[in-house]
C-alpha cells in the first residue's frame, strides 16, 4: 500500500512537471517582444549566407543595422546581441552561431567587457526569461548555463523560473512589438525616435561610467585567446554614446572607460574600432537626435555608425556586394517590408 501511494505521488510529480513544461514553452511561443524574433533569426536564415556577425549588449543591438549595412555597401549580417549581455557567454554565442554560418568577420562590441553585470537582478532575469529558453539544447547550452551560474551566482528562484517560465508569468513582457519577419534590424519605439534634447546626459551618468565595476580579467583573456583560435577575423568595435558625443564631448569617465582597454587591445595587435574618441565622433558627423538616450543611438544614428563600420570591412576583408545577386534577392524583400512596417507600426518615414 506505502509503495503504491509512492509510485503515485512520483508519478503526480512527473505529470505535473511535464504539463509545467508544456504550458511554459507555449507561454514563450507566444510572448512577443524583440529577442524573440531575434532568436528566430538566428536559427531560421539560410546557412553560410552571413558576412558580418555582431556580438553585443543593447549599444550594439541599436548601433548596427544590418539593413543600412545591405542597402549601402550588399553586407548581409547578424546581429546577435541583446541587453545585459553578460561577458561570459559571447564565446558561447559565436559558437552558436557558427554552428551554421561561416561569416567573413565577426564584431564584438565591447560594452559587455567593461562592466560587470554581475549584481544587476535585471540582467539575470532578462537573459533566462527571454533569451535562454530559445537556445536550442545542445551542449553549448550547458556550458552556458554552468559559466552563467558561476558568474551571477543563479539563486533558485531564477533558475526555476528560466525551466519554467509559467511561475514567473507576472514577469515575462507579453506586449512588445515583434514583427511578423524575421527580426535583421531593432524594431522598438524609441529607436525611431529623434531626441533633440540633451537634458539626458546628466552628471548621474557621467558618474557611472567613473565608478563601474569592471569584468573579470578571465573571462577577457579567454574571448580574445578563443578568438585567436577561429579561422575567422575579429574585430572589437565601440559603439559611440551620447554621453561621448555632446558637449562636453569626451569625459573623464569615457576615456577612463574606454581608452585603457584599447590601448590593451593595440599592444596585442587585435583589430578594432574605438568609436568613443572625438576623431571618430568628428568624422561620423554625430549630435544628439542620433540617440534616444546617453548610451543608445537610434535608427538615424545607426545609420551613421553602421555605413562608417561597413566602409572598413569592405576595404580591409574584402566583403562582396550581393545586393543583384539572385541567390540574395531576400534582402531586398526584407528590407523593404522593413521600412514599410516602422511606417506601419510607429509612422515614422525612414530610408534605406
């Protein structure tokens, strides 16, 4: 009688964690909100077809186009980056992504390797809410998952809630624009918004960027050394804040962010853009209606950014222009429902 009562009660636990996992994966099935069509993107786009690929946290996911990079100068790339992208996990995400694609250069921005996310709640909820669930199984996942525990020292009720997302449904942002394509370019309110104003950049932000708490020394070492292991070129690209690029231009804090490392990066003689210096503020031309706030540009800002980034790629690795190839006829397609949905969505006329 003990043993049958057992046997039931295990096999209620098992039924019950079954119907938990099968409600959670339709919970996130149907959640709509950016990433999710980005996680789309990445695992639906034709293989071998990518020249460029972008690695990132939120300043690069808004500071390139893929769509200004192909209506200007035929790259076809990825933009694989997304808030709070912890430093850990990019030589995770470019094996991912070199599962099926072989691009010619790979872009890592390097916001994700000069502060530390580590105490930020909302990095850690945003990853294993939106993010971790629609990476395939694999073990590149675990491994994922073991350097993510080690560095954010995943409480319970995280983890719990990234397995099964149903127990943090309060938690999950169900009314985010995604369009109905896949998602090769930001597609946000703000984005499409020309902020005129510099009230934003305040001595608050001025401060931060003086105080953060840098990234382990390891995990830095590790990502440049795997680089040098690809067959592929790296190239490690800052992406220009509003912080950096209105009066009094460039701060204290930005140089001190930002200049010590790519002085490290120059005497190991890796490739790189430092776009956070008045020289290359100058030559992009940039003033505060490209930014929607002191660290993100916004489409017309991206504009900018990204034909500047695209014109060195195509003198220094040699990237074709595809726009009248057949064989990519999709991004024409793609880039014009793309258009035609910000005027849709935001009634904002952009061009491309």
């Amino acid at each position: 009688m003990k043993l049958k009562i057992v046997i039931n009660y295990i096999l209620f636990i098992i039924i019950t964690l079954v119907i938990a996992l099968l409600v959670s994966k339709l919970i996130y099935k149907n959640t709509h909100y950016y990433e999710a069509g980005l996680l789309k993107t990445i695992y639906n786009i034709e293989p071998n077809t990518i020249d460029v690929l972008v690695v990132g946290p939120s300043t690069s996911e808004t500071g390139w186009n893929s769509f200004v990079a192909w209506s200007e100068y035929g790259i076809t790339s990825l933009n694989y980056s997304f808030s709070f992208l912890p430093a850990p996990i990019i030589k995770n995400l470019i094996i991912e992504v070199l599962k099926t694609q072989k691009p010619k250069v790979i872009l890592i921005n390097v916001d994700s390797l000069l502060f530390d996310n580590l105490g930020n709640d909302k990095s850690q909820k945003f990853f294993f809410y939106h993010i971790f669930p629609k990476i395939p199984f694999s073990l590149n996942k675990l491994s994922m998952l073991q350097r993510l525990t080690k560095y954010y020292s995943l409480n319970p009720k995280t983890f719990i809630y990234s397995v099964f997302p149903i127990t943090a449904i309060r938690s999950i942002a169900l009314n985010d624009m995604e369009t109905s394509s896949l998602s090769l370019a930001y597609f946000r309110t703000a984005y499409f918004k020309q902020n005129n104003s510099l009230s934003f950049i305040h001595s608050k932000k001025i401060k931060l960027y003086e105080t953060e708490k840098s990234v382990p020394q390891e995990y830095i070492k590790e990502l440049i050394d795997f680089c040098s292991t690809l067959d592929i070129p790296t190239m490690f690209i800052s992406v220009p804040a509003a912080i950096a690029f209105t009066k009094p231009y460039i701060t204290v804090g930005v140089k001190n962010r930002y200049n010590p490392f790519f002085s490290y990066l120059n005497s190991r003689r890796i490739n790189f853009i430092h776009a956070n210096q008045y020289r290359t503020v100058r030559d992009l031309k940039l003033k505060g209606g490209d930014s929607f706030d002191e660290d993100h540009l916004n489409f017309w800002g991206s504009q900018k950014f990204t034909s500047y980034v695209s014109d060195i790629l195509v003198k220094n690795f040699n990237l074709k222009d595809k726009r009248n190839n057949p064989k990519y006829a999709f991004w024409n397609d793609a880039a014009e429902a793309y258009v035609k949905d910000v005027k849709e969505t935001f009634d904002v006329d952009i061009s491309l």
